[in-house]
C-alpha cells in the first residue's frame, strides 16, 4: 500500500470521476466526491511524511523500469504542492454544494463535478510524474477539464471565455509538446532524470535553444505570464465561483511547478541562467505583470475580474521571484506560491458566497453590504489585506522574502517597484472597503443575509490559514527553504 | 491587571473590545474605568524586557520598559483618562471606541522594544486615529482625514522600508539609538519626521486636527506627535540636524499662527512649535536636555490639551471657533475662561506654571552647549507663543468685543476634565520634583533660581505691557487677530510683504510640476489600462491579438538565445 501512493494520489481522483457518473444524484456525487477529496489529501500528507522518511520516492507505473516504462517522481517539493492542492480542493469542495445549487441547474451538477475531479486529476498528475510527455498528458486532462468547468458558469459570457481559454490552452499545450519534441529528439528520452543527463552533451545545439523557449513560451502561457494572461480574466470572471476559487488558487500554481522542474532539474540552473536569457526576461515580464496588471485591476468593476488581474500580478511576483536566480528569491516564490493560493481561496470563496446572495459582483452591488454581510466582506478584507502584504498575514512574509531576495542582489530598484506594486494593491481593495463600508445600500438590497455557513466556513478556514501562516512561518518557511535547497541541489 | 508580562496596551483593546458590546452607562464607565485600571497595572511594572517571542527569526519585543517608555506610558494614561472624561457626553459609539483603541496604540508604540512593533502600532494609530477626523461627517473632515490617514499611512510605509533595509543591514531589528548613517537610518528619520510634524511635513496637523471633533482633536493631540517624541528621543539623540529642525519648528509655526482665524488651528500651529522645542532638546541630546524634551512633552500634552478642552467646550457650546465672531464669552463661561487661562499661562511658561520647568530646561542646555543662537531663536518663539497661544486664545474667545453670543458652561464632564488638567498643570508648576523623579536621568536641576525666573517673567510683563499699550492705542482692529507683540512692526510687515509672494510662486511652481506629472501619470495608466471599466467584451481582446503576443514572446526569446 504504502509504495504505491504516489500512484494512488492521481488514481483515486480519477477512478472516481466515472463513479459519478454512475451515482447521477447530484447529492450522491456531492459526497463522494468529497470523500475522494480527503482520501486524496490524506494520501497526500503520508507522501510528504514518507518523502520526509525515505527521501525522494520513485514509483514504476505497472512495473516497467524507467527508460521503458513511465516513472513517478515524488520528492519533497511535488509532496509539498500536493498538499497545498489536496488540502485546497477538499476545503472547496466543502461549499461547492450550496455554491453550485445556487448557480446551475441540478442535472448539470454531475458533470461539473466530474470536471472537477479530472482537473485535480490532471493537476496531480503533473506534481506526481517524472516523465515529461506524461506531463504534457496531464496538462492537456487538466485544462480540458477546466475549459469544461468554466464553461458551466451561468452568464453566457463563460462560453466564449473558455472558448479563448481553450484556444489560448491549446496554443500552450502545443508549444510545450515541440519543446518535449525536440529534447526526445536529441536525447532519445522523456524520462526527466535520463533528460537531465543526456541534455548537457548536446546543450550548445540550436535544437536545443529552441526547444527551450517554446517550452517556456508554452509554460508561460499555461500560468498567464503577463502578456500571455489575456485570457485569464475573463476565465475567471465568468467560471462559476467554485472553479474559479479552485482553477485561481491550483491550476496556475502547478504551472508554475512545471516551469521551476524543468528549469531547475531538466534544463539545469547552470543552462537555464547562464547560457538562456531567463533573468532578463522573467524579471522584466515579471515587474511589468505586476505593475501593470495591478493598475488595470484599480479600473476594473466586475470584483472578480479585479481579482483575477490581481492573480496576474501576483504571478508577477513569483515570477520575480524565479527569476533573481538565488535561493532566497526562490525560497520566496515558493512561500508566495502557498501563501497565494491562501489568499485567492479566502477572496473567491467569500465572492462565491456573494454571489449567492446577491448575484452579482459588480462593484455597486457591493454598497452597504459591510454592515449587511459582515462576515463575508471581513474574509475580502482580510484576504485583500494579505495581498497588500499586511504584516500578521501571509502577504506580508512572502512580500519580506521577496524583498529580501531583491536587496541580497542588490537590486534596488525593482525592490521599489515591488512595493509600489504594494501601494497599488492597497488602491484596488480600497476601492473595494470604501464602497461596501462607507456608501449607504442601494435601495432594493437592504435585507441581504450573511452567506451560507456551507460556504463562510469554508471561506473562513482559508481566512484564519492567511493569519496562522503570517504568524506561525516555521511550517511554509522551512518546506519553502528546503525545496529552494533541492532544486539548486538537483542543479549541481 | 496582574501579571507584568501583559503588555499596556492590552486593556485598552479589551476595554474596547467590551465596550463595543455594551451601551449607556455601562460603556461609560468601562471607559473611564480603562486607563484607570491600566495605568494601575503600569505601576507595577518593572523596567526590562516583559514579553517577547520570535519571529522569522528575530526577536520581537511587544513590550519593553525602561525608565523613558514609562514616562510616556504614565502620560499617555493620565490624558487617556482626561480625554474619556471630556469626551464621556459623547454617543458616538464611532468615536468612543477609536479613542480607545487610539490611546492603546500610543501605548503600545512608546512599549514597543523593535522596530516590527513599532511599526504595527505606527500604523494603527494612524487608523484608528482618523475615524477622530471622520466622526465629524462633513464632506470637509471627510477630505481632511482622507488626506490625514494617506500622510500617516505613508509616513508607516517608509518607516517599514526603512526596517527592511536597516535589519538587512545590521542584522537586528531592536530599537534602541540608530542615528543618521545610512540609508536605512534616513527612511526611519524620515518616517518619524512626518509623524513629528518637521517642517515642510507638517502640513497633516494644521489641516486635520482643526476638522476633527470638538472632543477628537483633544485626543489627537495628546498621541500622535508624542508618540513621535518618544521615538526621535530613543532612536535619534544627539543628532545636530535635529536642532535645526527643531529651531525652524519653534519659529515658523508663530507667523501663521498669527494670520490664523481659526482657534483649534492656531493651537495646532502652536502644537508644532511646542514640539520643536522637544525636537531641540532631542537634537542636544544631553542628559538636561534630553529630561527637558521629555518632560515638555509630559507637560505639553497637559496644557495642550487643557486649551484644545477650554476651545473644543466653546465650540461645544457656540458651534463657532474663529476668533472674529467669538468674544466676550467670559460672562457666560467665566470658569471655561480661567481654566483655559491656566493652560494659557502654562504654555507661556509662567513661572509656577508647568510649562516654565521643562522649557526652562531645554533653554538651559541649548545655552550650556554652546547653542546660543538656538537660544535666542527659542527665547523669541517663547514669546511667540505668550503672544499667539497664552493671549491670542482666551483674549479672542472669552474677552475682546461683545460677540453677543450668550451661553452656558459646558457639561459637567468637561468641566471636571479641564480641571483635572488645570490642578496638574498648577501641581507640577509648583512642585516640579515630582515631574523630574519619574525623568530617565537625574540631574539635580532646579528651574527657580533668579536668573530664570527674572528673565521669563520680563519676557512675560513686556510681551504683556506691549499688548496692552497696542490695544489702548487701537492700533489694532480686534476683527483681525493677528498681533505679534514680540516682533518689530519691520518684520510683521516685511515678512509676509516678502513671504506671500515667495510662497505664491512657490505653491504656483509646485502645482504646474504636480499638474504636469499627474497628466503624464494618467496618460501612461490610460495606455496600460487597455480594458476599461464597462468590462464588456468588446473591450477585451480578441484571440488573435493574444497569439501575436505569444509569437513575440517567443520570437524575443529565440533572438536573445541565438544571440
């Protein structure tokens, strides 16, 4: 049992997509998929004390060994974003089931569930294999699902969003597939441990270059690099609450998973920074994404399209992070990777529980709705807080080792850039404060509710994790700084 | 209450949290019983390190106390408790709690033993102080705070730039002497400036406490700027530049406080120029001085605070506070008149007044260190302030023409707070020991010897003769409350002749390179922002502008490897 978990943490996710199909009641499906979720996380966390035990965990699908057959890979930075992915699926799909009643009709249910289920599979998928093609393979089941969950929200606008989602996705998943095409054929393998030996002997080969930068471009486009992000907003906007919650807090993670896997222990450190200009552009790309993305979230008057610009810019920052090229920085990708998810899960899923009593994130909508839905315009607040980089919260400590990362390189300027990136996200969640505390309601919503409990508690998990994390590092510092460790480790 | 590793600041978040919870009477009492209790607790603190705990390794200390917290904590209680008092008549649930959580983040500041708390508190006071601004709910006060909180809030974002970079560069983030060296110092100098009020940062004060509430700027007053004190005098001691700061503090708010209309503004003028004579004792930096800084803060938060209480009851009362269409209220409010008198003689530096045996001590080390032109320049503002806060203030409120206006005392909250304030201000004028036992060093000074009691009180008689003669002789329409006793008519008339038309091109300079870089600031946001609010589809973009983008990308990415 115990050596075959890392294939047990995709298995199960995707053995119970079918299932529900065969269960067809929406309220069935609702638990079960649940249930699947925990049995996922519970693997998760015994991947990460077995990682912590035996080291790195190295899984033959069917008992073929490596070079034939498909390997998974399971070390403590996979372990760590399968807990972050597990353990954020399960708590959205706590209030998936009020969210979606509210949202679509009940025999569409099932099939957003399933949706759901293939897209974690997918996402799993990729965080648990050590073949490349393989990752292609889940990407490729990650985004159909998406595309398909997106497709679901109730405005109409969600169609054409995942249509330019899904030709955007495909243009991404494309451009990876050249770039795996081409290291198979210099190398001859898809394993990434055999890639990672075989690619220095032919490193200084156009083939090569190429091959890099399509995959990257790819990558790029795959966690919405800026520019590459156009068709995230509206992605977002318009996804029913709970794939948005679940797609913004996970899938653009685990994007960013592949680009430092394949960086870091494929390509290399020596390669990737030094032979590639991946500085240059990562750190321009990343500082533009976030400046600019944060003023184009200030205009924005749909509040979930704010916050999907804001995703982009944070995005920015990680990417920031990435590409300083030290330690530090990346210890700092890493916290904002988890620390990120925390705050987007804890904004879209108190969104998600206004929508459900409003029906509308528009920011005039959201007048009054301070004293009306305290508990739920507290979670925004605290969530928009972390994303300013309030100290007390988990913003606040990736933000400090980003800017610690930037001043160990001594590069000034974009450490003050960074902060105006700050200054900026304090005007968009203003913005926010300022209509539901101080503008009286509108006339005809007077009498709103709070949220659901199904969905508050759920939202308010995430809240308290955004404060636990900002005081207590020791837990996400400590993995954050051990990963950064390993990936430079693998590079030497 | 009982255990020393509770920091100060504690019960007054408890007290608020409770007093959010109850109402009537029961809230004020929690109120009053607050600083009552804490302070009680604060007695019984040691000094040392009381609570402390790691994080991202380093050493957090949320509650430090040594012989100079303590002193400010002592204060900070003492007009906590004044101010609930004054404030008791008040129903604005809004304001009672601000004002206590106001209150504890002040304690919390001058407890604070590194900078990361510092910091936290920094910016807390700047939010709960502003809703002292906004609980007036005018489109003006709501401007006012607006610009209040973006001011303090900024003066709390350079403060936290200037931690990161010191603890990066000295590897700790206690806060303890830092002086100017480095970039890192500067921020943190710069941060605490704003908070401070140094001149050309000044601006917050004299825009935003005249808007607050009649019972809101008494609070503000006695917090913010202190708070500050505290920190130049822990962190920045003996910093020459802070003598010229505090120099330039003391006299310039005096030529506005003159042209001033408005009674609570000039009070706030009056406040900065208080200051600057704790910023130059701070700058000095020795042991007088230093006691004499802290001490004149202690007093100053007493006296200043009894004047804003005396205008803030008469604006209670009239609903007016410019000094043209007050006057003769002396006969209506004849005990709101002395008190006020008191905290007028006070600032003015009577002797037996407490204001005397704390200035007296700063001007004594500005002359024993060899700064005798600061000496002079304090000794003129000295009686600047005799002119414009221990004349102009209860002479155009309460005496001057006949306003007509005919009131009562105010209620009996007030009163007895103002009281409280007077019979301090007299017990410390008379028996300073008491004052100078709780000061961080001793230095056996004693403020009544001849020389200083004979130069003051000249000072005084002449600054009062002069006023007097000028009135007797008209020369002075009483409308226009702008007289400067101490200064040659040459100067009143030269030095707005001179300043007006300097401080015109000044602000008409300022406003063009402001306005020019706010369209050059829109122009490029208008470029960036390619999606507009409507956040209709038509305005996002089509796929294939996308793929351009991602044909750029990677074409970019292929010329830079090829390269």
């Amino acid at each position: 049992m115990i050596q075959h978990l890392p294939i047990l943490q995709v298995i199960i996710p995707l053995l119970a997509a079918p299932i529900c199909f065969i269960l067809k009641e929406a309220r069935l499906v609702r638990w079960f998929v649940l249930i699947a979720n925990v049995m996922a996380f519970v693997v998760s966390i015994m991947l990460l004390q077995q990682v912590n035990l035996h080291g790195t965990l190295v899984y033959s699908l069917g008992g073929w060994e490596a070079p034939i057959g498909i390997e998974y890979r399971v070390d403590e930075l996979n372990a760590y974003l399968m807990i972050l992915v597990t353990s954020i699926s399960t708590i959205t799909i706590m209030a998936a089931g009020s969210s979606l009643t509210k949202e679509m009709a009940e025999s569409k249910q099932t099939y957003f569930y399933i949706a759901y289920l293939l897209c974690l599979t997918g996402l799993l998928g990729i965080l648990a294999t050590g073949d490349a093609f393989n990752v292609f393979v889940f990407l490729e089941i990650s985004s159909l699902a998406s595309y398909t969950m997106i497709a679901m929200g109730n405005d109409r606008r969600s169609l054409w969003a995942s249509y330019q989602y899904l030709i955007m996705g495909t243009i991404g998943a494309t451009f990876i597939l050249i770039g795996i095409g081409l290291m198979y054929m210099m190398t001859g393998t898809l394993n990434m441990n055999d890639l990672a030996e075989r690619l220095p002997e032919v490193e200084q080969t156009k083939t090569v270059f190429t091959a890099f930068a399509f995959f990257l471009v790819g990558v790029c486009l795959k966690l919405a690099l800026f520019p590459l992000h156009l068709w995230l907003p509206n992605a977002y906007a318009y996804a029913p609450s709970i794939a948005t919650v679940f797609l913004a807090a996970t899938s653009t993670k685990v994007a960013i998973y592949v680009l430092l896997r394949f960086i870091f222990s494929v390509f290399g450190f020596e390669f990737s920074f030094t032979h590639m200009p991946l500085t240059e552009i990562l750190v321009s790309l990343g500082l533009v994404g976030v400046i600019a993305a944060s003023v184009v979230a200030i205009y924005q008057t749909n509040i979930k399209r704010l916050f999907a610009y804001s995703s982009v810019s944070q995005i920015g920052y990680m990417i920031l992070g990435i590409g300083i090229g030290t330690k530090t920085g990346l210890t700092a990708t890493m916290l904002h990777l988890f620390n990120h998810a925390l705050m987007k899960s804890a904004i879209f899923l108190a969104l998600a529980g206004l929508v459900y009593r409003v029906g509308s994130v528009n920011i005039k909508a959201f007048a009054g709705l301070g004293k009306q839905m305290p508990w739920t315009m507290a979670a925004i607040v605290v969530g928009g807080l972390s994303l300013i980089g309030m100290p007390l919260t988990v913003g606040f400590i990736s933000k400090w080792y980003l800017i610690l990362a930037l001043l160990e390189s001594n590069w000034w300027p974009v450490a003050v850039l960074v902060l105006i990136g700050s200054l900026l996200a304090i005007a968009y969640i203003w913005r926010l404060v300022e209509v539901a505390y101080f503008k009286p309601a509108l006339q005809n919503n007077q009498s709103y509710k709070e949220a659901p409990l199904a969905i508050l508690i759920p939202a308010w998990i995430f809240v308290i994790a955004n404060i636990y994390f900002g005081i207590d590092t020791s837990f996400t510092v400590g993995l954050s700084e051990r990963t950064a460790e390993l990936l430079f480790g693998v590079a030497k | 209450m009982w255990m020393p590793e509770m920091p100060a600041f504690a019960p007054f978040f408890i007290g608020a949290l409770i007093a959010l919870f109850t109402q009537g009477k029961v809230r004020q009492a929690i109120l009053l019983i607050t600083p009552v209790l804490s302070g009680l607790h604060l007695l019984t603190v040691p000094v040392g390190t009381m609570l402390s705990f790691d994080f991202m390794g380093f050493q957090l200390e949320v509650f430090e106390v040594d012989k100079l917290s303590l002193l400010f904590g002592y204060i900070f209680h003492i007009a906590a408790f004044i101010c609930m008092l004054f404030a008791l008549h008040v129903k604005d649930t809004l304001q009672q709690i601000s004002g206590l959580l106001y209150a504890g983040s002040a304690v919390g500041a001058v407890f604070a033993g590194d900078l990361i708390t510092l910091f936290v508190f920094w910016e807390l006071l700047a939010v709960t102080s502003v809703f002292l601004i906004w609980a007036t709910r005018t489109e003006r006060s709501y401007l006012a705070g607006l610009r209040y909180l973006i001011i303090q809030v900024l003066s709390g974002v350079v403060l936290l730039v200037g931690i990161i970079f010191y603890a990066h560069e000295h590897n700790t983030i206690d806060f303890a002497k830092i002086g100017l060296s480095d970039t890192a110092s500067w921020l943190i100098f710069i941060a605490f400036g704003v908070k401070c009020a140094f001149p050309m940062l000044h601006n917050w004060v004299t825009d935003a406490y005249p808007e607050a509430t009649p019972t809101g700027t008494v609070f503000l007053s006695a917090f913010t700027t202190k708070v500050a004190v505290y920190a130049l005098a822990r962190a920045y001691p003996g910093t020459e530049l802070l003598v010229y700061i505090g120099v330039t503090m003391a006299c310039f708010p005096i030529f506005f406080a003159v042209i001033e209309n408005d009674l609570r503004r000039v009070l706030s003028y009056s406040m900065i120029n208080q200051i600057g004579f704790m910023v130059v004792g701070i700058g000095i930096g020795t042991t007088l001085a230093i006691n004499g800084a802290v001490s004149h803060a202690f007093n100053d938060i007493l006296f200043k605070g009894l004047l804003f209480m005396s205008m803030g009851a008469v604006l209670h009362m009239t609903g007016k506070i410019d000094g043209s269409r007050l006057g003769g209220l002396y006969k209506s409010m004849p005990k709101t008149a002395i008190l006020c008198m008191v905290g007028a003689a006070s600032i003015s530096a009577f002797p037996l007044f407490s204001g005397f045996v704390s200035k007296s001590m700063v001007m004594t080390a500005a002359i024993n260190n060899g700064y005798g032109w600061a000496w002079l320049l304090l000794l003129f503002s000295a009686a600047g302030v005799f002119h414009h806060a221990g004349i102009k203030i209860p002479y155009f409120a309460f005496f001057a023409h006949d306003s007509g206006i005919r009131t009562t005392e105010p209620p009996k909250n007030m009163l007895l707070a103002m009281t409280i304030s007077a019979v301090l201000c007299i017990a410390i004028g008379v028996y300073p020991q008491a004052l100078y036992s709780l000061l961080p060093y001793d230095t056996g000074y004693n403020p009544y010897d001849a020389t200083h009691v004979l130069t003051q009180t000249q000072l005084l008689f002449f600054s009062a003769l002069a006023f007097v003669w000028l009135n007797l002789k008209k020369m002075y329409p009483p409308e226009l409350p702008s007289v400067n006793l101490d200064i040659d008519w040459l100067y009143r008339r030269l030095f707005p002749a001179i300043l007006t038309p300097f401080f015109n091109t000044f602000w008409a300079v300022d406003r063009a390179i402001r306005k020019s870089f706010m369209r050059g600031l829109n122009g490029m946001l208008g470029m960036i922002s390619r999606h507009e609010p409507d956040g209709i589809l038509s305005r996002t973009q089509l796929s294939g502008s996308m793929v351009i983008w991602v044909s750029i990308l990677l074409a970019v990415f292929l010329i830079l490897s090829f390269w």
